[in-house]
C-alpha cells in the first residue's frame, strides 16, 4: 500500500516538473530562512550571558525629540547614571561606558594603535563579570588615570612579563598606570590575538 502510494506520487511529479520544482525551491527557501533566523535570534540572545548578574542588568538609552524628529540613540548623558542612583533607590549599582575609539597607546619608545578603547567607571567589576589575571577588582579603578587592560593586549606589549605598575600613555596626553589584566572577552566581537 506504502509502496503504491510513493510510486503515484513520484509518477505525478514526474509528469508535472515544473509545479514541482517550484515547490521544492520554494520549500527549500522557506525552511533556508527559518533556520537562518532562528540561528540569528540565538546569536542575539547569547550576548553578554557569561555574566554573574547578567539577569539583573540593564542599558539605558536616549529617545530624543529635536527639531521635530525622533533620534533614538544607544547611549544617554553622563549625569542620568547619577540621577537613576538617587532617583530609584531599589538600583544596586550604576556604571558608565564611553567608547574613546581608536588610540595611540605609548609604551617607553614604541607606539601602538588600539581600535577600541573604552572608559569606564570604577564599579564596573561590580556589575560585570570581567574576571581580572591580576589585580583587584575593588581598586583597579578606583583612583585616576588607571587602566586596566585585556590579556591580549598585555601579552602584547609586555610578552610575559606582568604589567602591573608600569604606565601607558594615551594619544601623547594622557599617562595612566596599568591597575589590573582581565581576562579576553568571550564572543565573537572580541578582538582577536
């Protein structure tokens, strides 16, 4: 019985191709595009969950109205991390990012450019789980003009050899003394080497 049905349906497809093929391209396109998405839709969900509290945080953002327009923007002012700590007291902890860019970085003679810079404030080892090499994370920033670099970037300018203590100078302005060494960033937006 089986095996009759599989011969008439194979005999009709045969016999009218092209309603087949179309059916077969579009079914392949369909269930392509499923699985595309759902991969997407993944993908966008799995950042920044190697995170303790990654649950429990949250990005603020700007809507602005200006001239008439509605500006969206990914970022807010500076002073709002301050009024949200006052203004909503159930808040455990605020922190600030500010992406300073690409940067000469100076190391005694020699000079590096790094593509991505961030600024951040010092409780930023209490919101997020960036596990430090060396270092405290209670005082790695806790004091001005620190910074504290990824492993990469350590093994790079100082191959093997600690770099707590030693400075770094910023765009030929800025000198700040190297505080803590965490651990590469997993995922697939972190630098690579």
């Amino acid at each position: 019985m089986i095996l009759s049905n599989i011969k008439i349906a194979v005999r009709n497809l045969r016999k009218q191709s092209g309603y087949t093929a179309i059916n077969v391209l579009g079914f392949s396109i369909g269930l392509a595009a499923c699985l595309l998405i759902g991969l997407w839709v993944a993908d966008e969900l799995s950042f920044d969950r190697f995170h303790e509290k990654a649950d429990r945080i949250y990005r603020t953002h700007g809507d602005v109205r200006f001239s008439g327009a509605d500006i969206s923007m990914s970022c807010a002012p500076a002073p709002m991390a301050a009024a949200l700590k006052k203004d909503y007291p159930q808040l455990e902890e605020v922190c600030r990012f500010w992406d300073r860019g690409s940067l000469r970085v100076k190391r005694n003679e020699e000079v590096f450019t790094e593509k991505r810079v961030l600024a951040a404030d010092p409780s930023v080892f209490q919101v997020f789980t960036f596990p430090l090499l060396e270092g405290d994370p209670h005082t790695a920033l806790a004091e001005p003009n620190t910074v504290v670099i990824s492993e990469r970037v350590a093994r790079r300018y100082f191959a093997g050899r600690s770099p707590l203590g030693e400075t770094l100078k910023f765009n030929e302005e800025t000198q700040a003394k190297i505080t803590g060494v965490m651990r590469n960033i997993p995922g697939k937006f972190a630098p690579a080497g």
